[in-house]
C-alpha cells in the first residue's frame, strides 16, 4: 500500500526555465508532498542530501504549530519545483525581502522529498511530554562514540534529498529562513552520494570503504516487510497514537578512517565487511544477493569471520530486525592532522529503535571488525510524523 | 588553440559495468589528460568539485618528482575512468593492500578533470627559490579577510571536478594515499554546484545570493581573450620560463552571510550586485549578456550603483583585466551561532595575479557594497604548470 502511494505520487514536474533540455527525466520528476506516509522515506533514494537539525526558540504551542504550518506550504511547494513562498524569488515588492532566496530559479525539481522528525527535548519544551512516545530517548552513548554534541541531537530535524544537491541546499535554507524567530539551525549535514538503495529497482552504490553497501537493505517494494519493521502502528504505545503511519530516524554520523583502511590488505577488508570487494558477494556466495552462510567453514575458520559486519548485524541474529537505510557518504574537509574528515551519515528509519536500532548497534559497537575504522561523532533520534492529507499539516495529530 | 584542444581531447570514455545504462552521455565521457594546457581550467565546468591543498612532509626533491611522477599515472587512468593503480581495486593480491580504494568501481569517467598548482612554500622547501614566479607570493590579506590558516595557503594544491561528486572525492582521496610520505593533506574543500560557466555551450548557474554568477566570465571560445588574460606566455617571467602555457590559480573561500542576506529587501540585493535577480540583466539592460551602461542615471543617481558589484569588478575599470572564474557554491554544515556554514569557494585562473586579480580584489574588499555580505575565510596562490606531452610528469618543465 505504501508502495502504491509513492508509485502513485510520482509525476512529471513543471519543466523548467532555463534548464529543461539539458535536465533528465530524473531530474525533471516530482513526488507528491501529501500522502499516506510522508516522502522521502520509501521514496526511491535520491543522490543528494541536505540534513538539518533545529533547536526551538520559543516554547509558545501555538507559534510551533505556526511554523509547521508555514513549513508545510513551502515543503509543499518546493517539492512541485516552484519558489518557498506564494509570491517567488523575483516577483514580489521590490522593497521587501523576496520570500524565495533565488538559487533554485530555472532548476527543476529533481525529485526532491522534504522530510520531518521531531527530537525527544521537542517534547519537554511545549509541555508535550506526556505525548512523547516511550521510545524516543536521547540515543545511548554506544562503545565506539565520540560525539560532539554541537552535532548531535536537536528538537526538529528537516532531511531534504534530491538529484541536485542545489535544490535541497535550498529547500533547508528556506526552511530555516521560515522558521527564524521560532526554531534555529543547530547543525546540519551535506551527503555528496547515497549508500543505499530503497527500491528493487536501483542499484546498490558504494561506501567510502570502497564496498557495496546496503544489499541487504529493507526495499520499497518489500510491503510486508516495509508494515512489520518500518512504519509504527496504531497499537504500538499508547501515548503515540499520533505517530501511527510514521516512523524513527535514527541519525549517525560515522567517521571513517580512510587512510587506516586504505592501508589494509583486501582480504582483511573482505573479512571484516564478509562481503567481497568487487561484486559484493558474501564470502560464501557468487553473487551480491546470495545469502549468506554462516555455518559455513575453510579449513577449520568460518568462512564468514565470527566478527564480520554482515554476521553481526544481520536480521537472523537480532529477531528478524530489518531498518530501511538512507545514508549518504560524505566529506567535509579535513582534520587538524591532515585526515579527510569523510565517512558515512547513517540514516535508518525503523517501526522502533529498542528493537530494531539499539540492539543491533550495541552488537556493532561492541564485536564488529569494522569498528577499529569507524568513529561515530554525531547521533540523533527523531519521531517522523505520518503523512498528511489536503488541509492538514505535518505533526497535526500531535497537536490535536 | 586552447579551445581546439580542449575539444580534441573530449571523447566517449568506457562504458561502466553496473551505470552505463543510467549514464547520461555527459556522464560516460571524459577528457585527455595530457595536452597543450592541464585540463580543468578552459574545460567547459564540470558540475561538483574536490579540491585539496598539500604540504610536503619531505624536503628532498628526487622524492618530489617521484610523487609527480605517481600522480601524473594516476590522474591519467582516473580521467579515463581507470582506478589509480595499474593492477585495479579488486584485482592484485589478496594479501596486500588495494592500489585502488574502490568506491568508483562502476561509476563512468563522469567528465573527471585532475588539475595540479604549486603554492610559494614549495619552492623554498626544495631548494628552488630561484626558480619561483615573481607573482607566486602568499596573498596579501585583503580589508575583509577573516582569514583561518589551517583553510590557507598549501605547498601543492589538486583541484578535481567531475559530474559525480563521488568521482571527485575518489580522486582527492587516491591522490592523498599515494601522496603517503611525500605530502599530506593541508585542507579540503567540496563544492555542491558550479557558479560558474567557462563556455558558451553552458548556462548562467546561480551563487547562493540567488543570483547569475560569471556572466562576464571569460569562456573558452574567446581564444583571443583566454590567450591575453589566461595563459602565461614564455616571456612573462624570466625565473620562470617553466610555466609558460600555465596560469595562476587564485583560491578564496567566501562566507556569505546567508541569514542577513536573506532579509535585505530585493531592490537592495538587486543594487548590491547591480544586475535583476531573475534574467540577470544588468540594471540598464533587460538580458543577462547587455553590457551594463556606467553613465545611466535614474533621476540623480547612477542606476548602477556607485558601490555595485558589477561596476567595481568590471575591466572597464582594471585596465581590461579579465579572469576565468571556476568556483562552486559549498555548504559545511553550520556555525557553532546556528547559520549555515556556507558560501562561494572562489576560483580563478589568471596570467597574472598581480594585474588581475590582487587590484581587483582590492577594489572589491574596500568598496564593493556585497562586502557587507561576505566573509572571506580561506585564501591561497598556486602556480598551474602547462599541460604535458606523452612521457612527461606535471611540472617537469620546473625540474628539468
């Protein structure tokens, strides 16, 4: 059902000014804001991201709802391909500030999604805290962490992907721009490529390790599975009936050290992922989508190492747990000592982090191979309200 | 002749194992390496940007030619769309480490310029003072400059652009590994999106103010004009003969206040840059490619005014000087004050920096009304040497 909303969002966008002949039809495409669930999640996913996290500056319910309501009509906007604001970048009175910024004139849509969560301390803030679902916590602090806390957490987050990375740029410059006065941007993250895939039909992209990433990845076109392990239900806690048909967000920004990995030998890189390099394939298969055998042996050694990525956290040891992952990798410049600061922001959206996040990082954290190359420096949970119809805005039925 | 090259060298690259079907032409195509001018610089401009300055971590100069020499074979097979080894990411040795880190394994050559510059420290460090350009000297430090030293300045600096981002990232990140023992990577910077174009075959892209940047850019087919004010001619420089056939590469990392910006009314930022924000016509014109009128008065007052942008950086009033502008808009994240970390990271090539870009700059930082608007927080010089034939390594001309 969820799969047939976003089949059915799918549409042809406005062509562009400047830009329509040289444009994709990938790029030309855009997906409904409104619907069961909100975009950006099973949406297939694009190339670029543009995550932010904002803190409130005001603690009046009504000024909130305010800003949600001014967010929705641009995200609403935005994600057809026109301007933030009713008006536009450059036709409006000359003597006030435009209501759009400008820099996506002439661009087409390119399939943006512009997706909303909100942080635990959102709750405490406008005196909700009896609305907060039982789950959403601050993440615990796992073995391997070291964050910063300027680029961890938040009250309200805003993950904008798109084929452009302009358009989402700004799409998250808008947004905030909006919000002045009410929320204001406490961090935000730029992912040059996606690692993931969320539907059959896209390929499986590369990690910085240089590895396919994400085979084993919950699919769009999954629905029974995308039901069990993505969206909350109705039953799920009884103080969050309002988050019924939305999801958790499970933020991670996880530092890679490139130039340790670099210098290790393939096949130790193919042991701690077990997967080759090349195809992607597990240590005991041929192809990328075989499963893998973990009773398998050579010599007297599981062929699949005890601590290799895909044993410890695959489904089967952790109850059937699936996440549907959305990371992105990205680079920011580089550390005082010369490293690339580069890595993987994790995104996962889960039906419940204490069953189908927490657990599974526990175990990475504290047995995977691959951890002696990971540094986790940023981190952060979000509630993501469902989708929304004609009329309504995000997060309505948390107010309501 | 510089454009005719440009032209020669461009062709199909291989087809990708896993994207090819996805791959737009452009994506699939790539340039030569080798030729009369190091490509990257009158090269129509590739969409996203990874540029990385370096020191050296040895002063001996048979090192030195050594990792030239390195660089020049990778560059080239990374430009094919090749990986940086010869043997391939998952091809050699099991037991040692890959000569390729992988994250490109299927991904096309994606337009993939390799562009090498020398900063003024590395002629000290190697003993070459005597050969150094006159015009090679640290930039001076301009009336706005916030300038950060860890984000300036560099012994050797790689700019890599690409249609693929990750294309970009893995030749910076190939380059660095190989460069292990001789260099290492002072900073790095990402651009999302091109704000500029350096041929008539390509829009006007947009900077982050909203508006058209580089209208007057100098383009490639202007041979005349890209031999005048781009190229270093043999007799430029009697030190330096070496770089006849190169350019300067004038790196600034610009802040924009984004924030304030965005609350200044249109007519304001229309008259700051002096040109419409939607066609980009001057304001005494009514299509992007007019030519501004100086004398135009509208009532009492110049309608460009006296402070614009367009006006204090026009050739016109720099005795014709004109640059060819390469930059890309860059968003890192946010200030620890909650504005987006994000701007212009400005790139030009000129003959000679002393004519072409210090006065200007200077007339700029003192004058220009968008100066309100900017933070210019990283700033560095290097020498681009001359493009090579086959069985030469870049910079040779300097060594030999």
């Amino acid at each position: 059902m969820a799969v047939a909303g976003v089949a059915g969002a799918f549409a042809a966008g406005r062509a562009s000014a400047d830009g329509a002949a040289g444009a994709s039809s990938a790029l030309a495409s855009s997906y409904a804001f409104r619907g069961e669930h909100q975009a950006g999640i099973v949406t297939p996913a694009q190339d670029r991201l543009h995550f932010a996290a904002f803190d409130l500056t005001t603690d009046d319910r009504d000024d909130v709802v305010a800003l949600l309501q001014d967010w929705t009509e641009a995200a609403e906007r935005m994600t057809r391909g026109d301007g933030a604001g009713e008006v536009g970048p450059v036709e409006g009175d000359p003597l006030l500030p435009p209501d759009d910024t400008g820099e996506a004139i002439g661009l087409p849509p390119a399939r943006l999604t512009i997706t909303f969560g909100f942080g635990p301390t959102f709750f405490d803030k406008l005196g909700l805290a009896d609305r907060r679902p039982a789950a959403l916590r601050r993440l615990p602090h796992f073995p391997a962490d070291v964050l910063d806390p300027a680029i961890s957490d938040g009250d309200l987050c805003i993950q904008a992907c798109a084929d452009d990375p302009q358009v989402a740029v700004h799409a998250v410059r808008n947004l905030a721009r909006i919000a002045f006065g009410r929320a204001a941007v406490r961090w935000s993250q730029l992912g040059f490529g996606r690692t993931s895939s969320t539907s059959t039909t896209q390929d499986t992209p590369r990690n910085l390790f240089g590895f396919k990433d994400g085979t084993a990845n919950l699919k769009a076109e999954q629905e029974d599975l995308v039901d069990t392990h993505l969206w909350v239900h109705p039953d799920d806690d009884a103080a969050a009936g309002w988050l019924a048909g939305g999801s958790y967000l499970c933020a991670r920004r996880i530092n890679m050290t490139i130039e340790l990995w670099d210098r290790q030998p393939l096949a130790d890189q193919e042991g701690f992922v077990g997967r080759t390099k090349g195809t992607g394939a597990p240590l005991t298969g041929t192809a990328e989508f075989d499963e893998p055998d973990f009773d398998a042996v050579t010599g007297t050694s599981p062929t699949i190492p005890v601590d290799a990525h895909v044993r410890l956290v695959h489904p089967s040891v952790h109850g059937g747990a699936q996440m549907l992952r959305r990371g992105y990798n990205f680079v920011d410049g580089s550390t005082p000592l010369g490293a690339l600061d580069a890595g993987l922001f994790f995104i996962a959206y889960v039906r419940d982090p204490d069953t189908h996040f927490i657990p599974i990082q526990n175990t990475m954290a504290k047995s995977d191979a691959l951890m002696e190359y990971l540094k986790v420096t940023g981190s952060a949970l979000f509630a993501v309200p469902p989708g929304i119809a004609e009329g309504e805005y995000v997060g309505q039925a948390l107010f309501t």
